[in-house]
C-alpha cells in the first residue's frame, strides 16, 4: 500500500534472509540469500524495498541504542521506513538483513526487533518502521578511516 511517507523513500535496499545451506563436516551452515519474495509491491521487484533509512532518528523508548563494545567503533543506528502490503501485512522480519543498492545511505543493517506498524491520524496503518545497526565493514569492525583493527 502506497503510504504518504513514500515520497521521502529515496534508498533502495535488498533484504537478505538466513537460509540453511549444505551441512559442512556435520554442522549445519547458514547463508544470506535473496528470498523470491515481493516486499514493496508498488516497486514489484523481487527481494527488493523502496524504503527511506533515517541514521539520524531511533523512536525513543522502544528502539534502545546497543550496549558500547570496547575497542570497536560504535555502529550507525537508525530507522527504516518502509510501505506494508495492500493487505497490510509487514513483510520484514526480525533477524533480516538489508544491503543498499542505492540512495544516499550505503552499508548493510541489521533488523534486529520486529518492525511496528506505524499508523496515521483515524489508526489506520500507513507504513512500517524498524530499527537498523550497521553490521561490521565485511565482516569486520573497522574504525572508521583505517584499514586495519
């Protein structure tokens, strides 16, 4: 469902899910892959979501900033707002990861709580939004301007 907040969407994201992927000596391995799912069907592509990432905004109360680490640089956290179906079901999930295609913010995010339903004035659902933590810079913590820990 096209919500009023779609004018503001300017990234376009690919979620990535956990999919079991072949047993290695016995242990089972999970891979990050694009589901054959349609989150955003105004854009109708596959495993992609018109979106609009907010690294500036986390809704106070129910969105908390993680614990500091020490020796690693702080994430970037934010807000992903994004349509529901035309049938007003949320799509993302807890533990889906997004990866930029474009837009002014690049990165990959985790979403790591269920993502709320945001409704507008008569309660009526409108758009979505989750909390986002970048994940490490290829798989690493990298302050921010080195190449090195």
């Amino acid at each position: 469902m096209a919500s009023i907040a779609r004018v503001s969407y300017s990234s376009l994201v690919e979620v990535l899910r956990p999919q079991q992927g072949t047993a290695i000596k016995g242990a089972p391995n999970f891979v990050w892959s694009v589901p054959n799912i349609v989150f955003d069907q105004d854009w109708g592509v596959p495993g992609q979501l018109l979106c609009n990432i907010d690294l500036q905004w986390v809704r106070p109360g129910s969105m908390t900033p993680p614990a500091y680490e020490a020796g690693v640089a702080l994430p970037r956290i934010g807000t992903l707002f994004f349509d529901v179906t035309y049938e007003g079901q949320i799509l993302l999930q807890a533990g889906d990861k997004i990866k930029t295609i474009s837009g002014p913010v690049t990165g990959t995010f985790d979403i790591r709580v269920i993502p709320e339903p945001a409704k507008d004035i008569i309660g009526v659902v409108d758009h979505a939004e989750a909390q986002i933590v970048e994940t490490g810079i290829l798989g690493k913590n990298l302050f921010p301007g080195t190449d090195s820990f």
